[in-house]
C-alpha cells in the first residue's frame, strides 16, 4: 500500500468523457495536488514547461526526451515562475497563475500526490504508467454521449493533429488513416464517432500490457456516484470520508442542472443521472444510426445492446 500512495494518479479518457468531475472528485482527498491538463496544447508554461503542439499528443520512449524533463519536474512540483509572468496577458491568466503556484507550493511542502487530469494524455497512457510510475485511470463515456456533447457545443476536431504525428500513426493508428483524411470539418457527429473509436479501440489494446489500468464507465457513475467513487479510492490508496461523500453527492444531486450552461462548459455540478439521456433529445435518428455504425465494433468491448436503447 505504501507504494500505491506515492503513486501519481492519471485521470485520463476523451475529452467529454467525465475526467474533470472525476479528477475533482478525487483530488478532494487532501493528500493530491490536482493539477489540469498539461498536454492542452494551451497548457501553462508556469505549471508545464515543453512546448505541446498537437492536440492528443502521443509520448514514446523515441521522442519521450521532448517531454521527460518537463514531466519531471512537474511531479517535483518546480513551478516555473518567470515562464509564467512572461506569458501573462490577462487578468484570467493572473489568477491562473495563483490559483497553480498555491498548488505547486503546498504539493512540495506538504509532500502531496500529484494528481492529473488530462484527456489529452489518453494516447500516452501506457507511457505515464511505465516511465513515471502513474496508477491510470481511464474514463469511457457512450459515444452518443460523447457525440451529443460535441453536437451541443460544436466542437469540431482536426485529425491532422493525429496524422501528424508519425509515431502514433505507426504505433496505433494506421489502419484508420483513410478515415481520418476522409471526414468532413463540417460533420461534428462524424469526427465525434472516429475520435470515439480511435481512443477506445487504442485503449483496449493496450490493456493486455497493462492490466493495472483501471477503466470506468462514465454511466455508472453517474448512476451510483457514491459506490463508483468509494470503490475507485479504494484501489488508489485514497482516503473516502463522509466529507468527500457529501461533496460527491452534492456534486450529482438531482437538483443541480442537467447539462452546465455553454459558458461553463466545465461545470461539475450536475445532475448525474438526468444527464445521461440528453443525447436522446439531441441528437437525430440518422445521427444515432451513423454514430452506431462507426463505433459498433469498439463500443461492443464496453457497452452491451441494451444500452443502445
């Protein structure tokens, strides 16, 4: 158990898909420093200093001296000050800037686990885990959850980020490379489908290497937050009080809003249950038909037909 508490923690999965509740959830045991998304390609240089230039950035042993030093450093919680007050350009990146430097300050002194939450990460997942010692926990949302999200928020992706990077291209996916020069930057619902099937085919693949990898289905926590999270503590080594459960709980209650409003599309406080059905309201039945067609074969590994209904 000792080892499992020194353990950085890695909340990771698409983006959509839940990780911020869950690493929020998480990072309520006074022992973490949660620490947001360093792979966003508009990550801090004050939190993370290595540039990031594509969005779901894949780390190799081959190019792993780009980010090693960076990731290092990070987990030593070294804020890099200077980095981050040349790069302030607003009144929101001030406050950012307080906000991490407090985090990284009580991480050093009072010896925290470091705790990350970055969608971004997913492709690298067995990276953190080998390298840098992460226990991963990998989040899955349906994908006519996903791509209800995406819909709702319209919010494209451009798969040249992937297909510019040679190393994933060859490590993961290649096969899918005519479909992702193929999809149209105009058809949320498609790339939404791809991305979904892209992740989750790469990240069932890799749980043969990596069976300590600890994978959560979304749905189920937002149908019984209060077992899904008590259960996940437990096997991070963290600390579930009645405090956290009372945050949890407050977190999902059925009378906080079913979706967060568009200009806080981060918002963690919803209600959990109710949540999961918005895509039956938004999306069309031709979208539902084509969003099944393309993930099916993926999807059949986490999801059964029932939950297609």
């Amino acid at each position: 158990m000792e080892d499992l508490e020194l353990s950085p923690i890695l909340v990771t999965g698409a983006h959509r898909s839940g990780t911020t509740w869950i690493g929020k959830m998480l990072a309520l045991d006074p022992s973490t420093a949660y620490i947001s998304e360093p792979l966003n390609v508009w990550h801090r240089p004050g939190v993370f200093r290595a540039p990031v230039k594509h969005w779901y950035q894949y780390i190799s042993d081959e190019n792993e001296s780009e980010f090693l030093p960076a990731f290092n450093e990070l987990l030593e919680f070294e804020y890099h000050l200077w980095k981050e007050i040349r790069s302030i350009r607003s009144l929101k990146d001030f406050l950012r800037m307080g906000r991490d430097f407090r985090i990284f300050y009580y991480g050093l002194e009072e010896g925290r686990r470091a705790l990350l939450k970055d969608p971004f990460a997913v492709f690298s997942a067995a990276w953190f885990a080998r390298k840098l010692n992460f226990k991963v926990v990998i989040s899955v949302r349906h994908p006519l959850g996903f791509a209800s999200s995406l819909k709702r928020l319209n919010w494209s992706f451009d798969f040249q980020d992937l297909l510019d990077q040679p190393l994933l291209m060859r490590d993961h996916l290649e096969a899918y490379r005519s479909q992702m020069g193929s999809v149209k930057s105009d058809n949320v619902i498609g790339q939404a489908a791809l991305l979904w099937k892209l992740i989750y085919n790469t990240v069932h693949s890799s749980l043969s290497l990596n069976p300590d990898f600890i994978i959560v289905r979304h749905e189920d926590f937002s149908r019984d937050p209060v077992n899904g999270f008590r259960n996940l503590y437990a096997s991070l080594g963290l600390d579930y009080t009645h405090h956290v459960e009372k945050i949890i709980l407050d977190s999902s209650s059925s009378e906080n809003p079913m979706e967060p409003s568009r200009k806080k599309v981060h918002d963690i406080r919803l209600d959990s249950r109710a949540s999961m059905d918005n895509w039956k309201k938004r999306l069309t039945e031709d979208e539902i038909k084509r969003v099944r067609e393309m993930t099916w074969e993926t999807s059949q590994l986490f999801y059964t037909e029932a939950e297609w209904a």
